[in-house]
C-alpha cells in the first residue's frame, strides 16, 4: 500500500522505517496509516522534528524476548518463545495485552504495541503503550498444560512488570482464567500482592464490567456514530465476527439496542442465523467458546442457521459490520462486497482487522469507519479504571463502571470527531483518532526531552 505522507519530517521517518523493517508488515500497514494521518499537524509543528519525536515514537523503549519451557500431561517438554514490548511510557506506566497465539512474533507485537499509545492516550487515562504474548496455542491443550504454560511465562515475565512499571492484561487467547493462574505464579514470586495485571477475578481485585467492556464499548462508540449519522440500532441488521471475549458482548450489547446479529465466527468459518442471534443462542455460542468447540455445533442445535466453513461474513447483506476475531479480516475484496450488499458502518472490534486499502475503499465509498484504537478503546480504558481501584483499595458498582466506560467512549468519539473536522474530513474517524492520540503523547514527550 502506499500511504499518502505529505509531510517531509513524516515521510523521511518512514522511508527509514520501512526499509529497516521491511518484514514487519503488520507494524509497518499501523505506523504508515499514522503516519499518513498526521502529516498535516506535523506541518504546523516544527518542534516535533528538533525533538526528534516521531524516529522516538517508532521505536519501542525496551523489547523482552524470553523462552518459555513448559511439559505436557505426558511428562514431554516443549519451548515457546514469550515477549514484552514496552512501547512507549511518556503518560504512564505500559499498559497492553498478552496475546497467545502462533501469529506472535514480532511484527505483531510492535503493531498491537504501537496501536496501543495512541488508543490509551485517547481513553484520557494516563497509561503508556506496551503489548506481549507468546506463540503458545491453547488448542488441544488440558487445563493443566496451559496453567504450567501461563507459571512459566510469568516466572521470567514478572521481573520486568509492575504496577507503576508495566501492567498486562488479557487479550486473544488469555481470558480470566489465564490472567489469574498469572497473577498467582507473580503474587507467589514477589510476595506481594499488587495491581500488576488487569483483567483479574472479582474477588482478587477485578472491576466490574471488565469482561464485557471491550464489546460493549464498542457499541456505545457506535450508538455516537449512528447518531451522528441521524440514525440508531432498532431494528438493524448487524454482522459480527468471532465469537470470544469482544464478540459475545459486542453482540449482547446490539440484542439490548435493538438491533439484530445475523453472523458470528471461528477461525473455522461463520455461522448465519437469519432470525438473530438472541441472548439464548449467545449463551450457547459462550459455552462453545469457553470449551474450545467449533462454531458448526451451532447448526446442529438450532438446524434453521447455515455453516459457512472456511469463510467469512462479509458477502452477507446487513446494516452495519462489527469485525471481533483477529487482524487482517477485511481485505479490499470483502470491502467491496460490503459496500455493495448495504453495509452503512463499520466499527473495528478487533485491532486492525481492516486492511488499509480496505479503508480507503470503504470511507471513498460513503461507509462511516471507525478504527479499533477508538471503538475497542473500552477495554483498556476500564483496565485503567481497575488499576484506579486497585490503588484505591475499594471497588465501584456494575453500574458506576458502566456510566464511566460509557462516558469514555462518548469522550474519545467526540474527540475523535473534532479532530477530524478541524485537521481532516468531518466523519474520517481514522485522521482524527491518530491525529488527538498523537498530540498528547508528543506533548508529554516532547516536555520530558530527549529519553
Ligand atoms: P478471544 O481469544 O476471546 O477470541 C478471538 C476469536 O477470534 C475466537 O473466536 C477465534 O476463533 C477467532 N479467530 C481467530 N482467528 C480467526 C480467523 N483467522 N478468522 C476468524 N476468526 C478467528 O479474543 P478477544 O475477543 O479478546 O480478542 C479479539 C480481538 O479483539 C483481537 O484482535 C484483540 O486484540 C482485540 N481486542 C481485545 C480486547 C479485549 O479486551 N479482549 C481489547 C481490545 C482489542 P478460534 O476459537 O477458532 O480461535
């Protein structure tokens, strides 16, 4: 793809960049769109290229890259590799995901990591960028592998995190109960019990509505969009894909607004429910999903769906499009067929599951797009608000987190939306998304002088 950076600072940090690291495609298609983005600010910002903010911002403060040797129930040892990338600290300790997943390395990493300092400067929080993982598959694994799995990566992760240091969550392929066996394996080496790990069980320092945040602040980001676009949920037509942590709440949070969930995924293929997905069946794909089963079970208990194996939703004829697996799900073929079936929205559940020559189509198109570093922003930000309470010793209500997660999506979308009007399009969410979360994290930078 070549992006249009029209800023000279701007480009000669990405002709370095993308020569240095050609085979980082991932992290090259986010620093490029950033890039791009922020170019007309840069014009106005001579002080950036003095400073050398932006060669700063590209580069991770600290990578960590460790193995990690674990056995299976059979007594044979395996290796898998593990990391840490610590982005960028400038307005607060790193603060990102654990990804376990065989696509780990490093360019996915330095992308999930970059994406992650612009999306929590916009959740107005104060925390840094940092995201890690492990190439570990939880497929075909027993309980008990992937708990000596998880005590190991954290035996040598724990010395380089903390709560005022670096704190993880979960992410694809770490739910609760990875991020619990974690901080017990980090509690049971440093005997201390602190803060250093979101996502965390209710009774051992978790906030409320965690689990759900990422989904639901998904939809509340959309709810703003639509109404900017004079129009809601009721009634509509959605297509989702996946069917783990962002897509099951995404999809309860549409059924509450009205709306009606046509399609969910696996890395098996999608499933089309013509009468909607309702709390019901959402119950039942959660079970699925929790014991690790394939979508196509789902036909054989509710026989009027259809399984589309190795395929994805998007030839599907809907109102609004909600990607929720992983990256790269859309690329400008599925773009396509979305623009002709009638798709109006498309809001990134996942991290950068939209390819940039699939937003480019879209938005030319008329097609409202909203990118996961502000619509799936919620998960993060209630993250933040669990570090807050954990430093508080107390813990809000359901309904506090919810009002405060709600607030926050609401903020980074009229953020968002300003920004774009002031320095893009109005309604081009991508400009002024990087655009708002780059400005903050200069700033901070740029004050701190050169470290
Ligand atoms: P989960 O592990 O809970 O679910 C991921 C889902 O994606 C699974 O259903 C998985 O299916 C499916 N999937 C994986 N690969 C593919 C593929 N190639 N095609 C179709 N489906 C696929 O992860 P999360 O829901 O937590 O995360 C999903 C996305 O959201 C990721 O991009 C993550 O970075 C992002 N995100 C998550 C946040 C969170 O709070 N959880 C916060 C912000 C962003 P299978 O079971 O077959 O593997």
């Amino acid at each position: 793809m070549e992006y249009k950076i029209t800023n000279a600072y701007c480009k000669r940090v990405w002709d370095d960049l993308s020569a240095r690291y050609a085979d980082q495609g991932h992290f090259l298609q986010a620093a490029g769109l950033v890039l791009q983005t922020i170019s007309p600010v840069v014009d106005k910002m001579p002080e950036l290229e003095k400073t050398a903010v932006l060669e700063r911002l590209v580069e991770p403060e600290r990578i960590i890259m460790f193995r990690v040797p674990w056995t299976d129930d059979k007594g044979v040892p395996h290796v898998n590799r593990g990391y840490r990338v610590q982005f960028n600290s400038a307005i607060g300790p790193y603060k990102g995901g654990l990804r376990f997943s065989p696509e780990v390395g490093l360019d996915v990493l330095k992308f999930l990591g970059f994406e992650q300092i612009l999306k929590n400067s916009l959740t107005t929080l104060p925390m840094g960028g940092g995201k890690g993982g492990s190439d570990f598959d939880a497929h075909g694994k027993s309980e008990g592998e992937v708990m000596r799995f998880c005590q190991s990566f954290m035996t040598e992760l724990y010395r380089h995190i903390g709560a005022d240091t670096d704190v993880p969550a979960g992410d694809k392929g770490v739910g609760g109960r990875e991020v619990a066996w974690m901080f017990g394996q980090y509690k049971r080496i440093t005997n201390a019990w602190t803060g250093v790990l979101t996502g965390k069980g209710l009774d051992f320092g978790g906030s409320l509505i965690r689990p759900e945040a990422t989904g639901y602040g998904l939809i509340y980001f959309a709810e703003c969009m639509l109404a900017k676009m004079g129009t809601d949920f009721k009634g509509k037509t959605c297509l989702v894909s996946g069917k783990g942590n962002v897509a099951q709440y995404a999809t309860e949070k549409i059924n509450q607004l009205g709306g009606k969930v046509i399609t969910m995924s696996d890395s098996s293929g999608y499933i089309l429910d013509e009468d909607g997905i309702d709390a019901e069946k959402l119950a039942y794909i959660t079970e699925l999903a929790a014991s690790k089963a394939r979508i196509s079970e789902y036909v054989k208990k509710y026989s009027k769906a259809k399984f589309f194996a190795g395929e994805k939703p998007w030839g599907v004829k809907a109102d609004y499009a909600f990607p929720c697996a992983t990256q790269d799900e859309i690329y400008e073929e599925d773009a396509k067929k979305l623009v002709a079936n009638g798709i109006k929205l498309v809001a990134e559940g996942a991290n950068m599951p939209t390819r940039a020559e699939a937003i480019a189509y879209l938005q030319a198109n008329g097609v409202r797009f909203a990118p996961g570093k502000a619509a799936n922003a919620g998960g993060v930000a209630v993250s933040g608000l669990e570090m807050s309470q954990n430093s508080e010793r107390l813990s809000w209500t359901r309904e506090e987190v919810d009002a405060k997660l709600k607030n926050i999506m609401t903020q980074i979308h009229d953020n968002a939306w300003n920004t774009a009007k002031e320095f893009a399009t109005e309604g081009d969410y991508v400009s002024g998304a990087n655009i708002y979360g780059f400005l903050k994290v200069a700033r901070a930078m740029m004050a701190q002088g050169l470290c």
